[in-house]
C-alpha cells in the first residue's frame, strides 16, 4: 500500500516484498494506492509535479508482476476515515488481505494517524502478515518520490535513474506543432507535458518508446526562447525514423542532460547547435545501458 509516483527503489522493495507473501500464502499480490494524490486533494492550488501519472503508475505496477491493483478514490469521505475504521473495513473487511507490506514513513487515515507501526500492532487481531520496509539508500541518501522530483529539477538525470531504478519518463500523444523542426531538417514529435512537470528545460538524450518499438534521439523541453517563448512542450527528434507519428502514444525515457536552453540570433547557429547536440546524444547513449522502464502497453 502506497502513493507509488514514479515506482521507485523504495516502492520496489515493497511490492516484492508484497509479491514474496502472496507467492507463500497462495494468493494475489495487489498494489493498494490512491487518486488523486492525497497532496493535491489537500492542497488543490498548489502545483504539483507528479513523476508518473495515474495511468502511468498503473502500467510501472503492472510491469512489476503484480496481479493487479485497487485504485481508492482520495475525497472528503476519505480524509475522513480514521486509520482504524480504514484498516477494520477496507483492508480486512472489503479487501480480505491476508498481508500487507508498507514503506516505514507511510501514514493514512484521519490526521495521518495510521501508520506502519499501527498495522503491525492490528495484525495478531486480524490474522495478517506485516512487513515495514525500512529505508532504501543511494547516493548517501534515502529515495523518495520528493528527492527524485528535485534531481530531475536541477537537470541531475543519472540521480534520478539511479534512485527510479530505470530511467525517468514522460509519456504521451504526438500532437501538431508548428513544423519548425521539419523546415531546418530536425521533423520533432511534439508531446504536451502537465502543466505542472518539475523537468528542467533543455536539451536531453532520450529513448523513445512506441509499443514494443525503441528508438533513440534527441529531445528538448522548454519555451523555445529563438522563436517564441510559449508554454513548455515536449520536442523529440527520433534519429533514422521516417514516418509520422501524430496521434501516437510514446514514451520518452531521459537518459541524460546535454545543455539548457539557448537563444539563438539566428537559424545557422540554430542548426549548428542541433547538429552538435545530435552527435553528443548519440555518443552518450552508445554508452549508456540499454535500459528503458518495464511498462505494460497502453490498450
């Protein structure tokens, strides 16, 4: 049980802790978490920049080999649960669970009283297995989804792999641009990131995921400072790739941060740079391990 953005290190442990339980007492391992994120319902206003969204948690959990998960609706009613009618009746009662295993900072429940150690102590009552997974260390210091948000920020790309466990990514559908990228011989997939995305803006070697299909390339995001300063977007130029992807879904894996964004004073120097960007992303990810994030398909 858990928020699980971005399926880290530390969520890991605990799913295959999970996933170990279920394996003994011969049942399902499921992944019990909640949407909208708790920090949003509490503080709607606030931006939130999330690692993985909804769907996109659900398909990382499910590259994990769990059986499934249940997704609880985070509302009034909710927050209002206390912990202990949220263990009587949702976890033994609705759900049955035989075991359950959770990070050592989680909490639920009215007020944030629930916590692992309550669990523990519930468990001879109702018969259940509990397993607290203390913290996962790397880099001198514990993973979490907040510490992955903030590498991302700064542009640290290997920090944030190393504690994901796989390459950070954002996903989604090819839209139409304004064909720039055609016209100065770079054709770019344009994807509309959240609104709230933390990712620092600039120039990244990525991998690209189309199904089953993996590309490398190229890709920017940000405001585009030499044309028009909008809102960020997500630009990808796909090398040795002929055809067209609007309306696609892909996935983009960040493997590592080439520059920030530049303004050019005009298009020769433009191109020149991309030109360099291209042959450094291609050295990098020659380098770099074939690893892409284990996800199930988008149906």
């Amino acid at each position: 049980m858990g928020n699980f953005d971005g399926v880290h290190l530390g969520h890991r442990v605990v799913i295959a802790a999970a996933m170990e339980m279920a394996r003994k007492a011969g049942k399902p391992a499921l992944a019990v978490t909640f949407e909208p994120h708790p920090r949003h319902f509490f503080s709607p206003n606030t931006p939130q920049f999330r690692l993985s969204s909804e769907t996109d948690k659900l398909r990382l959990l499910a590259g994990m080999g769990l059986d499934g998960a249940v997704i609880m609706t985070f509302d009034a009613k909710r927050a209002g649960t206390s912990a202990q009618d949220f263990i009587n009746h949702e976890l033994n009662g609705r759900l049955g669970i035989s075991g359950i295993a959770v990070g050592y900072d989680f909490h639920f429940g009215k007020g944030r009283m629930g916590s692992p150690s309550l669990l523990a102590s519930e468990a001879p009552r109702l018969g259940m297995e509990v397993h607290i997974q203390p913290h996962v260390d790397i880099l001198d210091r514990p993973v979490s989804s907040s510490a992955i948000r903030m590498a991302l920020a700064e542009g640290q790309v290997p920090d944030a792999t190393a504690m994901l466990g796989a390459p950070w990514f954002a996903s989604g559908q090819v839209i139409h641009g304004e064909k720039r990228g055609r016209d100065l011989g770079f054709p770019t997939a344009n994807i509309r990131l959240d609104p709230h995305c933390g990712l620092k803006h600039g120039i990244y070697a990525v991998r690209v995921g189309r199904g089953s299909d993996r590309f490398e390339g190229v890709a920017s995001f940000g405001r585009r400072p030499t044309f028009d300063n909008g809102a960020p977007l997500l630009e990808v130029f796909v090398f040795d790739f002929e055809g067209d992807l609007y309306g696609q879904h892909l996935d983009v894996a960040f493997i590592a941060f080439l520059r920030e964004e530049l303004k050019f004073d005009g298009i020769e120097p433009l191109i020149a740079q991309m030109n360099d960007d291209s042959a450094k992303a291609k050295v990098l990810l020659s380098a770099a391990p074939d690893a892409f994030p284990k996800l199930a398909a988008i149906d």
